[in-house]
C-alpha cells in the first residue's frame, strides 16, 4: 500500500532502519519550535527518498486550531528559517496555490491576502511614511487548474518574466501521513512544489527549472488519506478490499479545520512578512494579516 505525504519528516521516518549517507538528518530546538532538516544530498538520495535534491525544514509547534499567539518563539524560528532559504536582496513574488473556496485548500490564497505587498510604493512615499528600507514584494493567489483553465506554472512563468523576482514564495496546503501533525507543522523546502501531489492529483512542478528562478515552497499540512488513516489506526493493515478502492481517493481534514486554515494563514503571512521586512517590526505587521 502507498503511503501518501507530503512532509520530507514522514518520508525519511518510513525509512528507518534504512540510515544512509545520501540523506542527512539535523535537529534542533527553538523555543517552542522544534526543527527538523532533511536534506537531499544528491541522487541517489532523491531516489532513496522520492524527493528532489535540496533542504526540506520542518517546523513543529503547537496546533494551530488551539493556540491563537503569533509573537512568540514560534514566529522567529519560522522567519530565521525562511530567511535562510530567501536570497539576501530583490524582489520577491509571493504566490498562494490552491482552491479558496474549499477550507482545507485554502492556506494559500488567505496566505497571500495577508502578505504586505509593496512593489507598487514609490520610494519617495516610502521614505516619507518613514519606511525607507522597504523590499519589494508582489502577492497573487490563483484558483485550480478546473476553475482559471491555466496551470498556475504557466502563469507564474508569465509573472516572472514581467516582475523579475529573484526569488518565489509559494504557499499550499500540504497532505500528512499522521494526525498528530495536521495543523501543528510547517514544511519550507528550497526544492519549489508539485501542487496536488499530496491527494493524488498532481499538477505541472513549480521551481527553478520552470521558472527560472529560486522556489521556496511553505506548506502545512491540512489533510490525511483514509487509507493510511486506516493503515495507522489498524497497525498496518490496508482498508478492506470492498472499500479499498474508495479508502484510497477520500481525504479527511479535522473538524477545526476552519479555526486552523485561519490561523494557520495568519502564522505563515506574519513570518513571510517579517523575513521580507526585517526592518519593521512584527507589532507593526501584525496589522496587516
């Protein structure tokens, strides 16, 4: 049976046992945070880990759906992360994936609502209103591929070719192999994004290759096949053959899922904001999302 996640973690803990040279493993603890890095060293290692060659950060932290803080620890573990992801100067294009109008797929566009987008600011306003060392950042959200008729790799590519970013944020609602990570844990990872391949639907890839530029892919994982929730609660059996069929296409989300998207977005904006803008203070951008 195929497990399905989206999470680097999940993947290197299915192969325990299995320790390897061409997938090394880092962990630390930041305040409330705790910080796993996976990273692919080469190829042998993206064919013992199914993933590309780069670095996937794991943040931990407690669940979004019962603890509303934003300035904590938390908060600067995730933007020390991001930041050491993002290139130092340029602009930056930020872009929300997935279907707004479905809670669980949501994180996305009300990611990107929230981020403080500045490219339009004359320099000259800017020093005026005392924000003087503003960095330029554009914010977009896109519908799926049923709803825009585009793959949203296409209409990056055209975005790209008119902004001239140095780097891209995109931000996804992820798929977990666990119920105890759902809403509790943020993937970065430098390796851009294949929407969808979580629920088995997988779009065309977003990173450098097809954009021509850095891709840093942010996601929390929102939902967990049925199947492997069966396979967990059942200590690894697969579905019944009658509803393995049916097991293996339904995804299941929390009943908070509302309450966690929400906060979720309002976590992942804040700290995309504060990487980008050093200068101002996380108070200041907290007005913002």
């Amino acid at each position: 049976m195929q497990i399905r996640t989206d999470l680097a973690l999940e993947q290197r803990e299915l192969m325990a046992g299995k320790a390897t040279d061409n997938v090394q493993v880092r962990k630390r603890r930041h305040g409330a945070a705790e910080i796993t890095e996976v990273e692919v060293c080469n190829a042998a290692g993206e064919k013992e880990l199914g993933k590309p060659q780069g670095k996937y950060i794991t943040v931990e932290i407690p669940e979004f759906a019962h603890d509303s803080e934003l300035l904590d620890g938390r908060l600067t573990a995730m933007t020390e992360t991001l930041c050491s992801l993002l290139p130092k100067d340029g602009a930056v294009l930020v872009a929300g994936l997935g279907n707004p109008d479905i809670t669980p797929d949501a994180l996305g566009p009300r990611t990107a609502r929230g981020v403080f987008a500045t490219r339009h600011i004359d320099k000259t306003l800017a020093q005026s209103l005392g924000f003087s060392e503003l960095r330029e950042v554009c914010a977009v959200s896109f519908g799926v591929l049923g709803q825009t008729g585009m793959e949203t790799a296409e209409a990056l590519r055209g975005m790209v070719g008119t902004v001239h970013p140095c780097a891209v944020i995109t931000v996804d609602a992820l798929a977990s192999r666990s119920l105890s990570r759902l809403g509790k844990t943020v993937q970065l990872t430098d390796t851009g994004i294949t929407p969808g391949s979580g629920v088995g639907n997988s779009r065309a890839r977003i990173d450098r290759e097809t954009l021509g530029v850095p891709v840093i892919a942010v996601g929390v994982p929102t939902v967990v096949d049925a199947a492997t929730l069966i396979h967990d609660f059942t200590d690894g059996h697969a579905p019944h053959e009658a509803y393995a069929k049916e097991a293996d296409t339904m995804m299941v989300t929390p009943r908070e899922v509302d309450t966690l998207v929400r906060r979720a977005s309002r976590f992942l904006s804040l700290a995309i904001n504060c990487a980008l803008q050093p200068a101002l203070e996380p108070e200041l951008l907290l007005n913002i999302v």
